[in-house]
C-alpha cells in the first residue's frame, strides 16, 4: 500500500491514528516500510505533506484489514479529522517471474 496524506497536525496524526493502527498493522503481520514528512520528489508531482508505504502479507489480507469492522473508526477519524485529503493505493507484488 502507498499512502500520500495531507495531515492537518502531524503530532495529532502520530498518536490519535498512526500509534493504533501500528498495533493492528502488527497482528496481521503487515510492515511499514517507509513512512516520511519529506518525501523527495524527483519527477511528477506528489501531493501531500506525509507519505507511507506498507507491506502486507497478501492483497487478500490488505482489503480484509481496510474493510475490517475494526479499522472502520480509525479510517473515518483520519479522512474528518486528522487529515484535508490524500491518496490510498494497493499495488501488487512485482512477480519476477515475468523475466524468465
């Protein structure tokens, strides 16, 4: 998952969503990979001021905790509260077996 974020209080973000979510992150083996204020933009453009990346042990377990019932609150309290928009993607593992 890549996650381009415009967050309102980054101190607020951190403890109110990101410190919980964590914790779900860890029961269903998922990873965060890189998570930064200052992402460098090289070519194109970026919007948001916080970027993150995750790893997940499969899509299927990635839909299944943005669905879950329990991660429901945190999502709505991240879109009306802590952040004024962003982006939220799943992408796929790159299969190296395209090469052979």
């Amino acid at each position: 998952m890549v996650v381009a974020l415009e967050v309102k209080d980054h101190q607020d973000y951190l403890n109110r969503y990101a410190a919980k979510v964590l914790e779900q992150f860890e029961k269903i083996g998922a990873e965060v990979l890189a998570a930064s204020a200052a992402a460098t933009v090289v070519e194109g453009e970026w919007r948001g001021n916080w970027t993150v990346i995750v790893k997940f042990p499969s899509m299927a377990v990635a839909t299944q905790w943005y669905n879950a019932a329990y991660y429901q609150p945190l999502k709505q309290l991240r879109i009306n509260e802590l952040t004024c928009g962003g982006t939220a993607i799943f992408v796929e593992a790159f299969d190296m077996s395209v090469f052979s």
